[in-house]
C-alpha cells in the first residue's frame, strides 16, 4: 500500500482512537481498545470519605505497604454510585505533595512583597500557640481587640462552633469569616432567598426532563460531582440540557443548548425569560394563576392593573411585570447580552416551556 498523506493521517487518528475509547468507530472500521494493566497485584481496598467537598463521598483507598497509591468511589454507595471526581482521585498526589505543609511556619524575613522570599522555617505547634497568644494579648492590653482577624477554612467542631462562634466575639473583633462565602454559603442563598430553605439541596436527575446549568459546572465543581457525571447519559437522551455560562465549560460542552452572555449580564437574561413566558402565556397557570378574563394582557411596554390578575402560589407577578419585565425584550437583553434574540426567545418557549409545563 502506498502510503500517502492521506493515508498517515488516517492511521494517525485510529491510533489516537484506539488510546482513548474501549471502542469505537472510525471510518466504517470497529477499533477496540486493548485492556490495560492497571490493577494493583498486591494490597488491599480500605474504605474511607474523600473530603474534597461538603459532600463527603464514600470512596475506597487502595493501600500498598501502608501507602495509598489509588483511589475509587465506595462499590456500595448509592450516593456517588461507586465514582468518584477528579478530587477524589487525585488524593494521593495531595496527601504525598513533597510541598504539603506538615507543621507550622515562621517568617523570619520582614521583608515583604512580589519576588521576595519569606525565609520560612518550620516551628512546633506549642511555639505557634504562644506567638499567636501573646499577639492577641498585645491588641487586648492596646484597646484594639478589632484589629483581630479570624479566618477559617473547612467546617468543624472546634474550628466552627468554638473558634469562628465564640472566640472572636469574646475577644471584642466582628472580623470573623470563612472560605464559605465563596463555597457552600452562597450555593445555599437562592434557594434559601426563594423557597426558604438556607441549606444543601439535591436534584432527581433521574427524571429530570430538562436542567439548566445557570452558572455553574456540576460536572467539575460543586458538590454530588460524581452523581451528577453517572446521569449526564440519560439527562442527554431522556431531556434537554442548557447552560448559561459566558466560558465554554463541561456543561456547556455537554448542552444542546449554550448561551455565552457577557458577564455580569444574568440579570437582563433572566428578565427576557421571563418576558417571553409571559407574553406568549406559557406560564404555568395553575401554579401562578391567570386573568380575570382569561385574555392574556402581558403585551410588551405595556402595564398591568394588579386586579386584572389573581394569583395563586406567587407574590408580586403583575408588580415585577409592571416594573422590570414588560421592557425586557429578547431584543433588547440579546444587546445586553450579547447573545442571539432568537436563541433566548427559542430557550424560553421551546425549552424550558415544553419541559417546565408539561
């Protein structure tokens, strides 16, 4: 066979296929992966708990020589079916990070800024405690206990209730705060700001018919990582996926449908949703409620009277309309957006409607 340029980069891609998929098939031809040699010949499995988030997986550590050198989501949990995230996996690496910080460190360099080395040198545990007790009782003797700064990062018993509850009120400093207002606390805020309820919360991805990703990666970040991976096959064939995100993420990659808007645009987004479900009346009307008369009064620019309208489950329809979404166009948030008006007005009334109302 001559071997053309054509021909090499044919052979080329079946190679790369055949590195990356158990099978698949490439121009007409099945090519099967080989099985890998991957499983330990001596050690054992040891169950544990990944603490990569608030999730708190059950995973399976294998252990060789008294080192781990794998980890697995627990076979038998029916939380992370038996997967777990990259985080999970890459426990070993952290756990034996030649760089991981063990002890406590002292900065004997006074000197600071970009570029400059801090000269740390490691100290014991007792050492830390009395600098830090002997820094605090010199802002308690100066009358300046609020320039006391407590920050803590994961949640638990002593770091939370006695430390981050007490101690800095006790000491006389309101500047307490945690990694969690950029973590777990403001993915409790929506729901805990809409429905009420200020704590975790998962979804039946199971039987959802359509998801949209506002946001967010669940497929890479946020907690129920690997459940929520174990569902993308049937979210894809069983319902319709959509992202708001301005990156192309996981997510994004996996929608059928992706609206990039400008950040800092969500806003004007959700308002012509909004504005297409009311407009078109496709709201859910034995939720919501409807018109007096049944006729359909939500024309865009133009007011409401609130007693035209009778609610039902909500508070507010005919004020939010009034003020904010008879304005808010597909047309007019696309420029603000920068995204297509026909994509948003296809999103609110094929998408979501189709899944939402029925």
């Amino acid at each position: 066979m001559k071997l053309t340029r054509r021909v090499f980069i044919e052979l080329a891609g079946s190679s790369a296929l055949m590195a990356s998929a158990p099978s698949l098939l490439a121009q007409g031809v099945t090519v099967k992966r080989l099985p890998l040699p991957c499983s330990p010949a001596q050690g054992r499995w040891i169950g544990s708990a990944c603490q990569g988030c608030t999730q708190y997986c059950a995973i399976e550590v294998f252990n060789q020589n008294g080192r781990a050198t794998r980890v697995r989501g627990n076979q038998h949990s029916q939380g992370n079916h038996g997967f777990c995230c990259p985080r999970g996996h890459l426990i070993p690496q952290e756990n034996y990070d030649p760089d991981r910080i063990k002890q406590p460190l002292k900065r004997t360099n006074p000197q600071k800024g970009r570029g400059i080395d801090p000269k740390w040198i490691p100290i014991t545990w007792d050492e830390a405690l009395d600098i830090v007790a002997d820094k605090m009782m010199e802002l308690r003797n100066a009358g300046e206990p609020e320039r006391l700064l407590y920050l803590k990062g994961r949640y638990g018993n002593t770091s939370h209730a006695l430390l981050y509850g007490t101690v800095a009120k006790l000491f006389g400093s309101p500047n307490n705060f945690s990694t969690s207002a950029l973590c777990a606390e403001t993915e409790k805020m929506g729901p805990g700001y809409t429905q009420g309820l200020f704590s975790y919360r998962d979804y039946d991805l199971g039987n959802s018919k359509c998801v949209v990703f506002w946001g967010t990666d669940p497929f890479a970040s946020n907690r129920q990582v690997p459940n929520v991976i174990s569902r993308l096959g049937s979210l894809q064939k069983n319902g319709t996926l959509i992202t708001v995100d301005p990156r192309l993420s996981t997510a994004a990659a996996k929608s059928k449908e992706w609206l990039p808007l400008l950040p800092g645009t969500d806003g004007a987004l959700a308002n012509a949703i909004a504005h297409v479900l009311l407009t078109e009346g496709l709201w859910n009307k034995e939720f919501v409620g409807d018109f007096v008369d049944s006729k359909n009064q939500f024309i865009a620019g133009k007011t409401v009277k609130p007693e035209a309208f009778k609610e039902n489950n909500t508070l507010g329809l005919v004020t939010y309309w009034n003020e904010e979404a008879k304005d808010w166009t597909p047309e007019k948030a696309g420029k603000e957006c920068r995204l297509d008006p026909e994509q948003i007005r296809r999103v609110a009334s094929s998408s979501i409607y189709k899944y939402i109302i029925n």
